[in-house]
C-alpha cells in the first residue's frame, strides 16, 4: 500500500501505523526546515515496512510521542540514511533515541563506498534506480503538498528496506558488521542529543588564538549567546556571528566594556549588554571558573605534524586494504588527540581498529615522538 497523499488525520494515521506494528523492520525519513530558527521545524515524516509507504503530518497540534508508540517503542529496527538530523527531530518528538538504529549510508562506509555516499548515489550505483531529486529544495511547512512533493518524499523511504538488507548481508558476508556497529554505537554516543550552554564555547573556532581575558569572555559570551538563541529560537548567528564575539571579547580585554554589534536588529544592546556583563563578572569573581587557555604542549611541532601524517597514511593503507573508507578508520582528531594526550585508550588503537592494525608498527612509528614529548 501506498498512499500518495499526505496523513493529517488521526484515524487515517492510525490506520496506517497499525499495518507496520507487526513489521520487524521500518525505514525511516524526515523532511524538517531550518532556515530561520535554533531547532529544526518537523514537517513531514515517512515511514515504510517495504510494503506500506506513507507520509504523516508532522505540523498537527496533536501529541505524535503518543502516535508513534507502537512504532518506535518495541523491539523494530529503525533504517536511515544519514540519520544524525533525523535522529535529532525523533529525539524532539519522542524524548529519546530508538535503540535499534541502522544507518545505510554509515554502512556503506564500511563496504568500500564513497564516504558519506548520498541515498540517489548509492541506490544507483547498488540498484541502478534513478531517484528524482527535483523536488529537494521544497518549502515542507507549506500546506497542501502536491502529490509530486509527496513522492519525491516516499521515494526517500520505499526502497530503504531493501538497501538496508544488501549491505546488512555484505557485512556479514565482509565480516565487518561487529566493526560498524561498535563504531556506530560510538557515533551516536558522541552526539549530545540536547544542547550544553556550557560547552558552546567549542563551536568557536578561533578561540584559542585569544589572551587569558578574552578567551574566558568569549567563553561567556557563547554561553550567554546559546541561551539566547534557545529562548528565542533563532539561528546563533542571528545572535552574534562567530567573528562578533571574538571582537567584542578582544574589545573588553582592552577596555573593560562589553559593546555589541549595534545594527543587529534582534539584540537590545542595552539590556544584553548588561546581561553579558553580569555574566562575565560572575565568572570574574569566583577564580575556579577562570580556565586557562588549553595549549598544545609539544615541543616539536614540525615532528608532531610528521608522525601524525605518517600516522595518517598508515591508516588509509589499512582503510584501502580492508576496503572501508579512511575517514572513518583515521579521523584527524583522533590521531592529534592519541599524540597530544598520548591516551592509551584511544579508539584508534583499541577496538575494532585493533583487529586490523599492528599495534607493534604504531608504536614503533610513535615511541620517539612520545619520549621526546612526555
């Protein structure tokens, strides 16, 4: 069963959902909006057992936790492709993560694909389907949806299932699926699900390059500038752009003010100013709160960047040879951070990497940056 129309009443959605409660498997898509807003705007949902295809409303005042129950509550494997959005808009609806998530496209990392492979790409090159993407930059909060748009949607989910079987029996076959799903466990267990004031900070990328003052500043400011953003739904850059704060923190560490971007239409400069500087002498006051400046603590930086290319090579070897994409094998941060902290239990030695590395030849290549260093 397919239905080419969009669900927007409740007996209607329910009638649908009843015909997947005894499916063990369901694929899963979600078209959102983000255009203008901090959290992503559910607009349609699809869902498909391989046999019944449907597409929900997402915009009702109705309580979809509820709705979707017996879907996403029991024992069913989820099918994504690139799940992390959609995954974050579930995690909005129902208050958490469903426990048994197969992402297609991660999969396929695992297979010899290309990294991060899109749906219409690798349904080509699997299947030889051609997937219509004319309609991807539709408006979905925009009502009635023409019976195009609703297909486009479904094509996202109908042939799901069958993707999900094709590289589910590659890995068995490859003998890789323990490897992605510890490795996928540790993707999802790496994403924070609900956002951190306190760790917004993170999200600026030039904040290490600043002096002891502004750097705890703009560490307030992003905090402050998260909450805002939160409270009002906007964009963080509609609050202040990443190159603003910075500006404003150098400006404080100089002259003890706090002056904002006085054309943003959204800030009151005055009240938010304040706020900011509340803040920042809060922090000021209790010198526990006063971080210093994480350097890099490596006396040859020349030969740090050697080992970790050296490194980084090694490891794409050992991604080519087991045909898995090297992204995922060496991610750059892992390897700076297992050199940086010299972390015995690094996942990039431990783990499934473990099974395919010599552990000898690793630290043969490290021992003496690590002697120098430490």
């Amino acid at each position: 069963m397919q239905n080419n129309k969009l669900l927007t009443e409740a007996e209607e959605i329910k009638f649908f959902l009843d015909t997947l409660i005894d499916s063990k498997i369901i694929s899963v898509d979600i078209e959102f909006m983000r255009r203008n807003t901090f959290f992503p705007e559910p607009c349609v949902i699809q869902i498909s057992d391989g046999h019944n295809h449907g597409c929900i409303d997402l915009t009702l005042e109705v309580n979809y936790k509820e709705i979707f129950k017996s879907i996403f509550d029991n024992n069913k494997i989820i099918v994504l492709h690139s799940c992390r959005q959609d995954l974050e808009i579930l995690y909005m609806i129902l208050g958490y993560i469903p426990e048994k998530i197969f992402d297609t496209q991660f999969a396929a990392s695992f297979l010899g694909y290309k990294y991060q492979i899109g749906y219409a790409e690798v349904m080509k090159e699997i299947f030889q389907i051609e997937i219509d993407k004319t309609e991807k930059m539709t408006n979905w909060k925009k009502r009635p949806l023409t019976e195009e748009q609703i297909k486009y949607a479904l094509n996202d989910v109908i042939y799901l299932n069958d993707l999900h079987k094709n590289l589910e029996e590659k890995l068995v076959k490859s003998k890789k699926k323990i490897y992605f799903r510890e490795e996928f466990k540790n993707y999802l267990n790496d994403i924070e699900w609900e956002p951190k004031t306190n760790m917004a900070w993170k999200r600026i990328k030039s904040i290490n390059g600043l002096e002891k003052i502004a750097y705890n500043v703009a560490k307030t400011i992003s905090a402050w500038r998260e909450r805002k953003a939160i409270d009002l739904n906007l964009p963080r850059n509609w609050i202040l752009s990443e190159k603003e704060i910075i500006e404003v923190s150098k400006n404080f560490s100089i002259n003890n003010k706090i002056i904002l971007p006085k054309n943003n239409r959204i800030l009151d400069i005055e009240k938010d100013s304040s706020e900011i500087l509340s803040d920042i002498e809060n922090i000021s006051t209790n010198k526990e709160n006063i971080d210093e400046i994480p350097r890099m603590k490596i006396k040859n930086n020349s030969e740090y960047k050697k080992v970790a290319d050296d490194l980084y090579e090694y490891y794409k070897m050992i991604a080519l040879k087991n045909n898995i994409s090297y992204q995922i094998v060496s991610p750059k941060k892992m390897i700076l951070s297992y050199l940086k902290n010299n972390d015995k239990n690094s996942r990039l030695i431990n783990g499934w990497r473990k099974d395919l590395i010599d552990v000898n030849k690793i630290t043969e290549m490290t021992k003496d940056f690590f002697h120098a260093n430490h």
